[in-house]
C-alpha cells in the first residue's frame, strides 16, 4: 500500500484514506472482486472536481453576508468575504 509516496504494510487495523493506492495480488476473478468493491479510481484523483469547491466559497460569501448583532456593539457584524468561506470550510471539514 502506498500512501503520499509512502509505502505501507498491510495489516488488519489499518484504515484506507483517501489517495491511498492498494497493489492487489491474485486470481483475476478476486481482483475484479476487490476492484468492484474499492475502485480503481487512480485518474479521477488527478483531475479535480471544482463544483463542490466553487459552491462551497459561495456558500461561505453568502454566510460572511449576513449580519448579526453582537451584544455591546451598536452596529451588525459581518464576517466578511474572508470569513465567511472559512468558518464554513472549517465547519465542513468538521462535520463532513
């Protein structure tokens, strides 16, 4: 198993992540096996899927738009073009 350029020994607590690439050895008929159930995906991971991301910033636009009022502040707080997209990155990257 190899990991950022890293190669790992298998073991049974071991947790597959994301990018992780597997080298299967055995009959072909359980290859196929492993592959319907793991993918083979090595070619989506080089290219980008830039939907989520663009919807994800303008979600966070949208939420740095909208003020709200902070006790012992006269005037609504908003948390900006910056703000916005990173609490609500930081809030996706937490919950998923």
């Amino acid at each position: 198993m190899h990991r950022s350029g890293v190669q790992l020994l298998a073991t049974p607590d071991l947790t597959l992540q994301l990018g992780d690439s597997l080298t299967v050895v055995g009959e072909a008929q359980a290859i196929e096996g492993v592959e319907k159930i793991l993918g083979n995906a090595v070619k989506q991971l080089d290219e980008p899927n830039l939907i989520p991301v663009f919807i994800g910033l303008l979600l966070g636009l949208l939420l740095g738009s909208i003020p709200f009022a902070v006790p012992g502040i006269s005037l609504p707080v908003k948390l900006g073009l910056a703000g916005g997209p990173i609490i609500l990155g930081i809030l996706i990257g937490t919950f998923g």
